[in-house]
C-alpha cells in the first residue's frame, strides 16, 4: 500500500479554498431499458434479459423510453431546472467490453435539463444552495467479472465474464456547477446534498437510490486554490463513491492530499481516483487530460427529444412537495427537536410514521413504536424498518388497543413480537397469547372485591396473618379475568384492601 502525505484539515484550511463539482448517477427504476423492450429487473442468468439493441448488433435500431425522459424531466423541474424545448441524444465514442455497441447512448451539449439549484440543508440548520449544471439522459454500461486475480481487478486476472443485463438500463447524470464558498464545510456539503438529492429522487418515484445497490453512485471532483484567489486549481476526480458517508470522507481525504501536494510543491495531475472504504483513503486511477476525446457526434438512429410544454407543466403540477420541505412541516407537526428528526431520519422511519399517522395512530405513539421496538428488532435482526414483517397499519392497531387501555406498553411489546413472528395481526395474536389486560384500577379493584366476598373464610385467614393464603384469592381473580389481570397487581390489590402487609 502506497503512504499517501495527508496535511492536517485543519492547516490545509488556513491556507487553501476548496472547490468540488458532484457528479451523481441515478439508475431509474423503469421496467424496460432506455432503448429496448428488455426487462430491468435483476436476474440471476447473466445475459438472459439482452436483445440486438442493447447487444449492440449491426443494424439494431433504439427506441426512446417514455417513462425514462418523463422521469428525466421530472427530476429537472424537482432541480429548478430549464427543460429543453428541443435536444438530442449524442454518441460517447469509447471502446470498453463491458459496452459492446462501443458508445455509450448520452447527451453532451444538449442535455435535457440545464441550470437549476438544489437547496440543502446544514447540520446546524443553515441552508446552502448548491447550483446545478445539467441533468442528462445515459444508458448503463454491462457488468465484467475478472476471474482469478487476487484483488478482483483485471490486473492478474486469467480470464473475465461479461453480463449484458445491465447494458442499457436507464441513467440520469445530475452534474453540479463548481461549488464555491463551502469553505472547510465543502464534505458536509458534499453529504448533505447527495443525501437531499436521493430523497427528493425517491420522492419523486422515480428510483429507489439505494447506494449500497449501486442505484445512486456519486463522482466527486475536488480541487485547492489559495485562500483569496479566484481561479480553479487542478482537481482531481474521485470515481463511483457509493455512500453518503464516503462522499464526505472522500471529499475530506482530497483536501488533505491536495494540501499537502501543493504545500510540498508539487502540482496535482488531473486524474481519476479509485475511493477505499477500509481506510478512507483514495488512489490514483487513469490520467484525465483536457485532450480526452470522444469524439461526441448526434446519435442519428433516434430522433430528437422535444417534449412539449404543456407536458412540461402537467409534470410541475404534478410535482410531489420537496423533502425537504416535507421533513420541515413533519418536524412542526410531530414537535420533535432536529436531533430526534435526525434520528428518525437516519432510521428511514419517516414514511413508515406518516403511513402509522395516516391510519389513525397518535403521532407520539407512532414514534414510540417506530424508533423503540420495532427499531431494536430491525437492528438485532440486520434488517431495515421497511424490511420488517410488519405494516404501519398494524403498528396503529397496536397504538390504539393501547390507548383504549386494551393493551399496556409492556403487553403491547408482545403483541409486536407476535406479529414479527408471523402469528397474525394484532387481534389475532392477542387471542392467542391471550394477551389482552385488565389493566384500569376500577375493573381490577372490582374483580378483587368480588373475589373477597366469595371467599370469606379465606380472606378472613388472610386477615389473620396467614398471607400465603392470598394466591388462592389471586387465582380466583385470574379465572374471574380469564387470564387477563397483571396478577402481581391483583395481589398488592387484596392484601391492600385486607389491611395487610405483603
Ligand atoms: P468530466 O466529464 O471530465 O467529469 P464534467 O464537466 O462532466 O467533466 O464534470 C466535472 C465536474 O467537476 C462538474 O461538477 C464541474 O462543476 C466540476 N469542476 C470543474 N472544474 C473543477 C475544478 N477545477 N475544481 C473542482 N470542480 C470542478
Ligand atoms: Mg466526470
Ligand atoms: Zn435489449
């Protein structure tokens, strides 16, 4: 493994202004490809979803994808974006196994969507705007597997297997003007606006982004240029980072590098960069000088793209409200403090508690439920909330046999747990378990006194002193309750009312 000079954060910092541009692919979540009827859904036979078209066969014609430009567009308009009256697909001439037509379907200087922002949201609650570039419209690539080299890589490798089912699968490229100002906040802002960007694309339905599923994968391009000064420095481009955690450490990682680069004289080669989870770190990848050509020319087997504008406005009007907006509103609405919102955020709870809210829970409860128990299952059982077998409407019937005082909180646990289990909705597994309390003061005291009546002779033993009898007044209010009082309850109950100490 290579050392790799790192300058201090904070020195890099005093002396330097950090610059980035992100560079974020979304894989859509349509049910055909780009340009061809093949299926996007991942199966386990390598090239069984692949036709002529996204084989790149002689004489194979593409076909637009509706739902891939609406989405497009929709992602433009969410972005504040221009949507172009009229553009065009563009050839990115490259040869590469992985991509067997030997370019890749794109668009260069006609792109969809052009000059928008993203407004994002601070730790500390500042916003800051992040402006946009472009959003483009692209294809996937296939996918190689290098086989038995020792890193997985082709380097050492005795022989490589290509799957085509991924070639052609639906791309938006979202690409960032230069970022400036962010100062020693420019990881923070990298985070934050990958993660805004993922929820307002998920908002919009129009991917899952799931970045561990490689669904949303983000370039971050980085320069230095001494504090005061205007023009760009060199950057260098850190390739395919695939967790919100690693845009900001990456980002973090090349400012350090970049510092300490320059603070030694050296100069920065424009180059890409592989990002490593283990240590954070980055390493060089392929030299990237300006004279890289693609020789970039209109695709001439599609036509142009010229979404009309009364299109346009249906897809505005049918724009769902920004997240974060949303997550503002819901904050207000639910009276949590940022650091609770965060929390819920981070679970991924903010749906699944809208959805309990919706179906009739309290909100506090649906809260309670969300980030407390079924929370700790999902994370001792390696699951997400949404993964759990368990819908938010169950989650409310829980919240209201509870408010009904049906339930107790500790019972109310079981019930979840009964459900988890695949015993059934929550009615169905408090009959089975027989789980349903008797737990206000008035029916228990009730139950006791009755029980104390038809018992004479032996509460009169208990007033006596022999307070080992009270487990056979005990059982008689058990059987009264058919199983339903907190029989520890019943007991401080009877010895309570029989004027003696337990
Ligand atoms: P490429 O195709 O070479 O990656 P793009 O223009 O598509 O180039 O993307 C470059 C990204 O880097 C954009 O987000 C752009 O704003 C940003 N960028 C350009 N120059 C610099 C620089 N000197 N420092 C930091 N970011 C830069
Ligand atoms: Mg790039
Ligand atoms: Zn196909």
């Amino acid at each position: 493994m290579t050392v790799i000079d790192l300058e201090s954060y904070e020195d890099a910092l005093a002396t330097y202004d950090p610059v980035m541009g992100l560079e974020v692919h979304v894989e859509l979540g349509t049910k055909t490809k780009m340009f061809c009827g093949c299926s996007t859904e991942l199966k386990q036979d390598a090239n069984s979803q692949t036709c002529p078209v996204c084989l790149g066969l002689p004489g194979a014609l593409p076909v637009v994808n509706e739902i891939g430009v609406e989405s497009a567009i929709k992602i433009g308009l969410a972005l504040n974006c221009e949507i172009a009256e009229w553009c065009r697909f563009a050839r990115k001439n490259y040869f590469y196994p992985d991509m067997p037509k030997n370019f890749q379907t794109s668009q260069y200087d006609e792109p969809i969507a052009y000059d928008g922002y993203l407004d994002v949201q601070l730790e500390d609650g500042e916003i800051f705007r992040v402006q946009i570039e472009r959003a483009h419209m692209e294809e996937d690539t296939g996918k190689s597997t290098h086989v038995g080299g020792a890193t997985g890589r082709i380097h050492g490798a005795s022989y490589s297997l290509l799957d085509y089912n991924r070639a052609g699968i639906p791309l938006i490229e979202i690409v960032t003007k230069p970022i400036e100002g962010a100062g020693a906040r420019a990881p923070e802002v990298a985070k934050a606006y990958v993660a805004e960007l993922r929820e307002l694309i998920k908002a919009l339905g129009v991917s899952e982004a799931r970045m561990e599923m490689g669904q949303m994968r983000c370039d971050v391009n980085l320069s230095l240029r001494p504090n005061g000064t205007e023009t760009f420095g060199t950057r260098s481009e850190t390739k395919n980072v695939n967790s919100l955690r690693s845009v900001e450490r990456a980002a973090r990682f090349e400012i350090q590098r970049h510092a300490a680069v320059l603070n030694s004289g050296g100069t920065i080669v424009q180059e890409t960069r592989h990002f490593h989870e283990e240590d954070g770190s980055t390493t060089a990848g392929r030299i990237k000088d300006n004279a890289e050509d693609y020789r970039y020319f209109p695709e001439p087997d599609l036509v142009p793209v010229a979404p009309s504008r009364d299109w346009v406005e249906e897809l505005r009007k049918g724009l769902p409200e920004l997240p974060r907006l949303r997550r503002k509103r819901l904050k207000e609405e639910w009276g949590v403090n940022e650091h609770d919102m965060q929390s819920i955020l981070n679970a991924g709870a903010v749906d699944l508690i809208v959805a309990t809210t919706d179906a009739g829970a309290p909100s506090d409860q649906a809260r309670k439920w969300w980030m407390g128990e079924l929370a700790r299952n999902a994370n001792e059982t390696g699951r997400s909330l949404d993964e759990l077998p368990v819908t938010p409407a169950q989650v409310a019937r829980v919240a209201e046999l509870v408010a009904a005082g049906d339930l107790n909180d500790k019972l109310a646990r079981q019930v979840l747990e009964g459900v988890l289990a695949g015993e059934g909705d929550p009615d169905t597994v408090v009959e089975k378990r027989g789980l349903k309390v008797v737990s206000d003061e008035g029916a228990l005291s009730t139950a006791v006194d009755e029980a104390i009546a038809g018992n004479a002779a032996i509460a009169d033993k208990i007033r006596g002193g022999k307070v080992a009898a009270a487990g056979a007044l005990v059982g008689a209010v058990m059987k009264a309750t058919r199983g339903q009082a907190d029989a520890a309850r019943v007991r401080e109950l009877i010895l309570e009312k029989l004027g003696v100490e337990g």
